[in-house]
C-alpha cells in the first residue's frame, strides 16, 4: 500500500479540517511525525487503519468508538484517505460521522463508501473491504505496514502455540494441514477395495477354458450358415430373374393403360391450343388501346366529381367571409372602452381583497389571545412531570445498589453449564466404550467357530487337497487317452492307414474296455475337492473380516478411552477454575436461587427505568407542545403585520374606484362582480382577434378555391380530346382484324388465362405422350420371345422365402454367439483390469497409512512454520547484526520460540526476555522488517510502505545512528519508511517530516517541515 493523500477532521484533537498531502514524503523515503505528548501523532495512523477497516486499537465498537473518536467542540467527524493498493490502482476510503443535534452522547457513523479512481472519475464500489484490496487483513496489516503504539514487540513475544498459527494465516500455511484430506483418501480407497470385491465376485465363473469352448461352438455355427448361405444364393438368383420378367410384363399392361388414358386428353390439349392462340392476338391488338380508353374515361369521372366539390366549398367560404366582415363591425365599440373596464375590474378584486384581510385580521387576534393562556398551561404541566423523573430516577439509584453484579452471574452459570457439558461428555464415551466391547465379544464368538491354528490347519488341508485333487487330473487324462486312442482303432480298417502313424497294415487293433463310468466318477470327486477348497477360501476371508473388524473395535476403543480420559482431566481442571467465594460450586441450587433473585431485581430496575423514560419522553412531548404554541403565538403575529401591510398597500393601489364607497360592501359580491366584468372584457376582447384572425385566413382560401374551378375545367377538356382520339384508334384497327365488335375482344379479354404456365402444360403433355409410345414398344420387342408362369413364380418365390428365413435363423444364432464370445472377453479383460486396479489400491492404501502418520496432530504444518520462522530469523539478522555491531543474533529453538545468541559470552543463548528496552526495540524492528517484506511481497508490491509509532526513545545515540542508518538503507530496496518519534536526534536527521501541534481552541495543527 502506497498512501497518498489524508484529509481528517472532527477527530479526536484535530478540531479542523487538516490534509496531509503524502506525495512529497513518500519521495523522500523516509520522513517522519514529530509532535509533544498528545499533540495528535498516533491519531494520524489511527485514522489510515479506521478508514481502511473500521477498527482501532485504543477502541472497540463496544466502547461507544464513534462519540469517543469524535471531537468535543466538533458535530462531525470526517476522514477521507486515497492511496495505492500493490496492483497500482488508486482508492478511496471516506468514512463519516455525525451527532444528534438534542443528545450529545449520541454520534453515529453517518456515511461509509469506497471508490476507485478510473479516467479521472472516482467509481463508488459495490463492498467497503479493505481486505480485498489491499490483499491483508487487519491484524496483518497492524504487523506488517503501520504498527500501532504498544504492538511492536508482539510478534517477538508471542508464545509458540500462538506464533505458530499467526504464521499459518500469514503465510496460508492451511495448505500444508492435510491429515483431514488423507483420512478422506484412506476411507475412499477402503471403500473402493471393498468395491472392487465385489465387482470381482461377479466375473468369478469367467475363465479362459470358458472362452475357447465359446469360439469352438461359434466355429461351428459359422461352417453350417455358410453352406446353408450356397444354397440361398443359388436361390436368389433364379428367383430374381423370374422377378426381373413379372415387373416387365406388369410394367407393359400399366403403360398401355396409361396410353389409353393419355389418347383421350390429347383433344382436349389441342383445344386449348386454339385458345391460346386467339387470346394472344387480342391481347397483343387491342389491350394497350382498351386499358388507357379505360384510364381517361377514369380521370374523366374523377374531375367533374372534384369540380363540383370544389364549387360547393367555394360557395361556402364566400359566404363566411361575408359573416366576418358584419361580427367584426357589431364588436368596435366595446373593443374600443376595453381598457378602462380592465382597470375596473382589477379594482374590484383588490376591494374584495382588503375586505377579506380585515376579516382575517380580526380572527387573528382572538387566536392570540387564547394561545397565549394555552401556553402557560403547558409550562406548569412540564413543571410537574419533572417532579415525577426526580423521583423515579432516585428509586432506581436505590434499586441498583442492591443490584448483584449481573457478569459474575452470567460467569459462574457458563461455570456450571460447562460442568455439565463434560459430565455428559463423560457418560456419553463410557457407553461407547460399553458398546465397543460388547461389539468386540460377538466378533470374540464368531472368531470362536473356527480352530485356533486356523492359518497352518487351512494351509495343509489345501496341501491335501491339491494333492488329491492333482492325482484325480493325472487319473482322468490317462482315461481320456484310453477313450481317444479306443476310438482310433475302431476307425481303422484294412487297406486304409492308419491316422497316427499312416501304416496300411493293422497286426494289433487295440482292444480296450469302457471307462466312461470311470471318468464321470473322476469328475464327480474333483468338483467335491475343488468346493473344499473354495470353501477353505470363503473361511479365510470370514476370518479376516472378523480380524480386521475387531482391531478396528478395539482401536476405536483405545481412542474413546483415551478422550474419556482427557475430557475427565478437562473436567477436574474446570472444576479448580472455580474463583467465587460467595458461592458453593456443589450447590447450584442455591447459585438458582440467587440468580433468580438477581434476574427478578433486574427486571424490576428494567421496568423502572422503562417507566422513566416513558416520563421523560412525556417531558419532552410536553416542552416540543409548548414550544409548538410559542411558534404559533409568533407566526400569527407576524402574519397580522403582514395583513396589516397588505391592506395599505391595496387601498393605495386602487386607480378607477374609491375604497370610501365599498366600506360596508360585501366582499364576495365585490369579488363576483370583478370576475363578472372580467370574463366580459376578455370575451370581447378574444371574439374581436378572432373575427380579425379568421378575416385574413379567408380571404386568401376565396381566391385559391376560384382559380382551382379554372384548373379543373381546362383539365377535363383536354382528357376529352385525348379520348376520343383513343376512340378512332380502336375502330380502325377492329376493321382491319378478325373480330365483329369491341365487345366480343373485351369478353376474349376478359379469360383468366396463365399463358406461360398452359404452354409448359401442353408441351409437357406431347413429351409424355410421346415417351410413353416409345416405352411401350420397347417392352413389347423385349418380351416378343419371353413367356411368364405365374404358377412356377409362386412356387420359386416360396423356395426363396423358406431359404431366407432358415439363413436369418442361422444369423441370429451366429450373432448371439458372437456376441456371447465377445462379452466373455471383455469380462475376462475386465476382471485382469480389475484384479490390476486392486493391486494398485492396496499398494495405495499402503501409501495412505504412512502419509496419515506423517500429517498426525498437524506436525507437517509445525515443520513449515518452522522453517519459515527460520527464514524470517535470517532476514531479520542481516539488520540486527549492524544494530548490535555483531554481538547479538536471533535464532529459533527446538520449541519454535525466539532466543538470543550473545556472541561477547562465547555464543552461548538466551531467552529473548534478557534483552534490553532498546535491544528489543532493534530485534523487534529487524524482525518487524523481515516479516513485512515476507509478507508483502506475497502481494506482489513494487512500493512497499512501513511505519512505526515507538521505540525510538528506547536507544543511546550512537544507536539512534544505526536505527537511522537502517532505515535509511530501506529506500534502496525500493522501501517507504515513516516513523513517530519525539527523538530531536532523528527530527534534524530525517530530510521532511510533519509537525504536530496543539492549540486549546482551535486544536492540532499539521505542518510539513524541510530539513
């Protein structure tokens, strides 16, 4: 953050309005506050942190901030503070407050806003959260940019339990406290390996023999569909040829059909032909003469209508204006005495309006009269109501000395409530542990069913089994070979070779005897053996659920006991927290008692104060009733005079009447006879300009409408004229053509005929009837030698059909075969990537169980902290070694706390509390320093601001060099520096700084000062 520009007033010392422009100071990079004790320094900073976040050290909201913060010669308090945030941008943070005008304790935050400058615009923001923009909280921002008075060495002083979790939130540490995230991982991936069973447990029968014996069957079925697929084939092509030859003969009895119907709309085109062609003709004669014959005769028409409506209006107009001329004639003399009957008019009004003042005038004064006793009436009530506050107000002081001191009360209550909470604690993990171990006993008796050494009993009766079952396979392919080779030698026979070994001579046929019996007893004994051994496998996993269930018990037994036992410890140290003489911590009842006593006096000093306040409120009412009155007693005064002064200056007004004469008039006929005579003058008045008005509007109409009648007539000649010479056209040209009259051509005409539309028709018409003769003999010279049975079409056609159902048969069956085979091998791929992904989620959860021990109890997160604590204690030496001329150094311990090595004492530590006042002045700074820029350059700060508020009084002078030197070095990294101090040292060091001074009357005054 970057500070710009301060503008405070009406707070705390600084009475008048006082900005501080920082542009300069922070140029120079380091400067300073100087001021005399409470001359208003730290207000200044206190006023940068109140605008930002609505917080202060000295004050929290409970300690009525707002009336405390204000000044108290002052109504208002007002801060408006523009700086930039570590991306650049320029706000605004405007805060104000305001007291109530009738209560001077009361002051309330008037006004609270943000806004960002953009294009010279300052934009209000929809938040007022400096977090957001500054990217710090508060406390941060009290650690790390403007450190209050009294906070300096909080950071060194912290214990480490509390160090510790301010370096998590500083520095986001939460990231690094990840035992909830892999107590979340172990519980899914022991619920996935459970999963993952019982997926695995439904693709237990797949297996590879399965599948081979799959593809044989679908081997199979393809060599049988395929020779069934010859035969089809066969089939189809006889029946398609035989169906090539039946659409051939169809197709030939429908085009002769069609031909036929084609033959007899052949006429009716041809005359529509003839049709055409005569419409053509008159349309290309005689169409263009007719339509503009018909466009003349039209305007013809529509003129002599026109002339006449023009006549008509002429007329009219000419005798309006013939009217005019007599009303304008009938006004003149009353237009002529208009002005002195609008003067007398005036007069009247103002006769009515003296009239109606003196009247109002004397109601004036009765209303005087009484309100004046009424406000005497309303003083005495005041009076008595302040009797009454007196004494309720000495009944409650009684009261509240009697008053039990209600956060005692409240104190021991939390006492035996949290007493309670841990008894319930207590009994609540005692029947869990009950619980468990109930639990822990059915597991005990389930364990109980199966031997003891169950692990080396189940492991050699497998032994046994395999063994057993081994000899059983070794027995049954023996008899499968004897089965084999027994069919081998039935095969055989003279003159033909042998399939083994191809020899055509056969000396010794082997003779053997039937083992199927045999064998199916074979088989029987090895599905006995292998359900033994699936059955020593289904008791293992029983046992091991049982196993893993009861550790799991007892494991959660162990940790309910041990919070029993840290919950019975929290309890008993409560119980020695108990710090109240007055009462008997194994008695609640009797604490009841008096809190009850105490809630029931409470409520009655409540009620009290309740009834006071409706006195007071009463008291108030009363003195605003009273004060009401005395403004009314003076508004009606003034309102006489104002009457008074009215009257005079209406009487003087009148120009044609004498006021003398109207003396005991009544005001409303005055009034009546005014508006009478001036709705009369007006009337004469406005007739008058309107005759005169509608004179000059005529007049011009008369004229334009006569030369309009002229236009017209010499318009309808000429269309005549035109007529007729469209007339002599039409009958010459109907006498050199082919038609009787006019008419006949106007009916011909007349036709709604779409001439291009009926050609394309009738051309399309010839295309297809000539096409369709040329199909029709086709067809007939294709089938001249062909002939068609009907009869042997249905017979192959039937053949087809059986042939096609029995080969879609055959394909359903393929099809399920395949798809059987090929849902076999995706379940066998399925459960080898099943089996793969349970090897992974057991390696995992291996995984998982060592990174939970190492995230236990957040010791990860202490790690971290750590050696960012050691970090800071690096950077915070490269500045405390200068100060203390190599003779101190800061380090971290084993404890995660802060201790000094003293290198004058053969570099042995010490604890940090040894320090002096001004060495802890150095290493808080040095340390205050390193956890700045740590923290700010999180944010990405290019100008990063510091200011401190103590400590400088603390050191000698050759330090105060060292302190100066330090600090003088920040601007170098590109640092701003402010300090508060007192020090005169410092103030003729430090090249600009602020001066504070503080007048009794018009409070501090800001002044910056050049070095």
């Amino acid at each position: 953050m970057l500070p710009l520009k301060l503008t405070i007033e009406g707070l705390y010392s600084y009475q008048t309005r006082q900005t501080i422009d920082f542009s300069e100071l922070t140029q120079a990079g380091l400067f300073g506050i100087f001021g005399a004790v409470g001359s208003g320094k730290s207000s200044i900073l206190e006023a940068v942190s109140f605008s930002l976040y609505g917080e202060t050290e000295r004050m929290n909201s409970k300690d009525s901030r707002a009336y405390n913060m204000m000044n108290l010669r002052s109504n208002r308090s007002f801060i408006e503070f523009d700086f930039q945030n570590y991306e650049n941008r320029t706000f605004r943070t405007v805060r104000e407050f305001r007291r109530n005008a009738k209560r001077f304790d009361d002051v309330k935050v008037y006004n609270t806003c943000f806004y960002e400058e953009k294009n010279g615009e300052w934009i209000p923001l929809e938040h007022t959260n400096a977090s957001q923009i500054l990217g710090l909280s508060y406390e941060n921002f009290k650690r790390t940019i403007i450190i209050p008075q009294g906070q300096f060495k909080e950071f060194l002083e912290l214990g480490a339990r509390d160090r510790t979790q301010m370096m998590k939130e500083i520095f986001g540490l939460h990231k690094y406290d990840l035992q909830d995230k892999v107590s979340t991982k172990v519980s899914e991936t022991k619920y996935d390996l459970a999963e993952l069973e019982g997926k695995l447990g439904t693709f237990e029968e797949v297996s590879g023999e399965l599948i081979n014996q799959k593809n044989e069957e679908l081997n199979l079925s393809k060599i049988n569909f395929g020779k069934e697929k010859e035969v089809h084939n066969q089939l189809e092509t006889n029946f398609q040829k035989l169906k090539n030859l039946k659409t051939d003969f169809d197709n030939l009895k429908i085009k002769e059909a069609e031909f036929i119907i084609k033959e007899t709309e052949n006429e009716k085109f041809q005359k529509l032909e003839q049709r055409l062609e005569v419409f053509e003709t008159a349309e290309r004669n005689f169409k263009s003469l007719l339509t503009e014959r018909k466009r003349l005769s039209s305007e013809i028409t529509q003129n002599v209508k026109t002339q006449e409506s023009t006549k008509s209006e002429f007329d009219a107009l000419s005798e309006t204006l013939n009217q005019l001329k007599q009303n304008i004639s009938a006004l003149e003399n009353d237009f002529a005495q208009l002005e002195n009957s609008k003067q007398k008019a005036v007069d009247l009004l103002n006769v009515s309006k003296v009239l109606d003042f003196k009247t109002q005038k004397n109601l004036l004064l009765e209303r005087i009269e009484k309100g004046e006793k009424t406000i005497s009436d309303s003083k005495q009530k005041e009076i008595e109501i302040q009797k009454t506050i007196d004494v309720e107000s000495k009944s409650i002081s009684d009261l509240k000395s009697k008053k039990t001191d209600t956060k005692i009360l409240m104190e021991v209550e939390s006492w035996f409530q949290i007493r309670q909470n841990y008894q319930t604690e207590l009994s609540n993990f005692q029947k869990n542990i009950l619980s468990k171990s109930e639990e822990i006993a059915k597991q005990q008796i389930l364990l109980n069913e199966f031997p003891e050494n169950w692990k080396e009993e189940f492991s050699s009766r497998n032994i046994v089994l395999n063994e057993k079952k081994l000899n059983h396979q070794n027995k049954k392919s023996h008899l499968e070979l004897v089965q084999k080779l027994s069919e081998f030698a039935q095969n055989i026979e003279n003159g033909k070779p042998c399939p083994l070994c191809g020899s055509l001579e056969h000396p010794e046929i082997l003779v053997s005897e039937n083992v199927s019996e045999s064998m199916k007893s074979l088989n029987g004994e090895i599905v006995e053996i292998e359900k033994s051994i699936e059955k020593i496998k289904t008791d293992e996993k029983q046992i091991e659920k049982i196993l893993e269930l009861k550790q799991l018990l007892e494991n959660q037994k162990v940790e309910l006991e041990n919070q029993k036992e840290e919950s019975d410890k929290k309890r008993r140290l409560h119980s020695d927290q108990f710090i109240w003489n007055q009462f008997d911590k194994e008695d609640e009842t009797q604490f009841s008692t008096q809190k009850t006593e105490a809630f029931a006096l409470e409520q009655k000093i409540s009620s009290a104060e309740k009834l006071l306040d409706e006195h007071r409120k009463t008291l108030e009412n009363q003195q605003k009733e009273t004060k009401r009155f005395e403004e009314a007693i003076v508004d009606f005064k003034n309102k006489k005079i104002s009457l008074e002064t009215s009257i005079s200056d209406l009487k003087h007004s009148l120009k044609v009447l004498d006021f003398k004469d109207f003396e005991s008039a009544n005001s409303s006929e005055i009034k009546s006879e005014s508006e009478n005579l001036s709705i009369k003058n007006s009337s004469v008045e406005n007739q008058y300009k309107q005759f005169q008005k509608d004179l000059l509007e005529t007049t011009p109409k008369v004229a334009s409408k006569e030369t309009l009648l002229s236009q017209i007539s010499k318009q309808i000649d000429e269309l005549q004229k035109a007529k007729g010479e469209i007339d002599e056209n039409l009958e010459s040209v109907l006498s050199k053509s082919s038609f009787s009259n006019l008419e006949e051509i106007e009916t011909i005409l007349s036709q709604d005929l779409d001439i291009q539309t009926s050609r394309k028709e009738i051309q399309d018409f010839k295309i297809s009837f000539s096409t369709l003769k040329e199909i029709i003999n086709s067809l007939k010279l294709k089938l001249k030698e062909s002939n068609f049975d009907e009869s042997d079409f249905v017979a192959k056609e039937n053949d087809f059909l059986i042939s096609q159902e029995n080969i879609s048969q055959l394909q359903k069956q393929l099809t399920i075969i395949e798809q059987q085979l090929l849902d076999f091998q995706k379940s066998f791929e399925t459960k080898k990537e099943l089996i793969l992904e349970q090897n992974k989620l057991l390696l995992r959860k291996a995984d998982l169980d060592t990174l939970s021990n190492l995230f236990k109890g957040a010791g990860f997160v202490q790690y971290v902290s750590s050696i960012y604590l050691k970090q800071l204690c690096d950077n915070a030496n490269i500045r405390f070694h200068r100060m203390t001329r190599n003779q101190l150094s800061l380090q971290i311990n084993d404890k995660n706390e802060f201790e000094i090595i003293d290198y004058l004492n053969e570099g042995k530590t010490r604890s940090v509390k040894t320090l002096s006042g001004g060495q802890s002045f150095q290493v808080s700074l040095s340390l205050a320093l390193a956890l700045a820029e740590s923290v700010q350059s999180q944010a990405k700060s290019e100008r990063n601001f510091f200011f401190i508020d103590e400590g400088f009084g603390t050191q000698d002078p050759e330090s105060v060099n060292l302190v100066f030197e330090t600090l003088m070095n920040l601007q170098k990294e590109n640092r701003i520096v402010g300090i508060i101090s007192h020090v005169e040292e410092l103030k003729e060091k430090i090249p600009m700084s602020l001066n504070i001074t503080k007048d009794e009357e018009t409070g501090s005054k800001i002044e910056m000062i050049l070095s």
